[in-house]
C-alpha cells in the first residue's frame, strides 16, 4: 500500500470519527427535550386513557362479555379422547 493510500484511509477514519462524534453531541444536546417530551406523551396518555375495570372480561368463569353486556361463551370444543405421555420416560 502506498503513502497516498495509508494517508487516505487515515483521513477516511477521520472523518468517520468527526460524522460519529458531531451525532453523539447532537443526541446527547437533545436528550433532555427528548426524555420531557416522552414524560408528556406518557402523562397525556396516562391520565386520559379509559379504564373500566369492571367492563374488562374475566377468562377466570369462562364467561366472556361483549361490549353490549351479553354474556358470551367461548368458542373452543373441550379435548375428546386425549391421551399425554410422562416427559421422563
């Protein structure tokens, strides 16, 4: 490789670096707005969400309801003739 050549890759990787560098400062400079806003965006989020809790269906009866309030069963057939086999043997 020539002199020219090393000379090149050197300011090549000098470059690189300054482009590496000149991002890393931007980021830095703008993380504090950045993390306000997300803080805004949660708390807006946070405080205008509707959470009905008791609306919520509870898949611990097995009855589900519907957004009219209707009872609704789910739609899964119970296993027929199954047969499971000890993972150990």
């Amino acid at each position: 490789m020539s002199f020219w050549g090393i000379v090149g890759l050197v300011l090549g990787a000098a470059v690189i670096l300054i482009l590496l560098f000149a991002f890393f400062h931007i980021l830095f400079m703008l993380l504090p707005a950045i993390i306000i806003i997300a803080v805004i965006i949660w708390l807006i989020n946070h405080f205008t969400k509707n959470d009905d809790y008791e609306n919520r269906p509870s898949s611990s009866n097995g009855n589900w309801t519907n957004w009219q309030g209707n009872s609704v069963k789910p739609k899964r057939k119970k296993a027929r003739n199954v047969k499971t086999k000890d993972v150990d043997k």
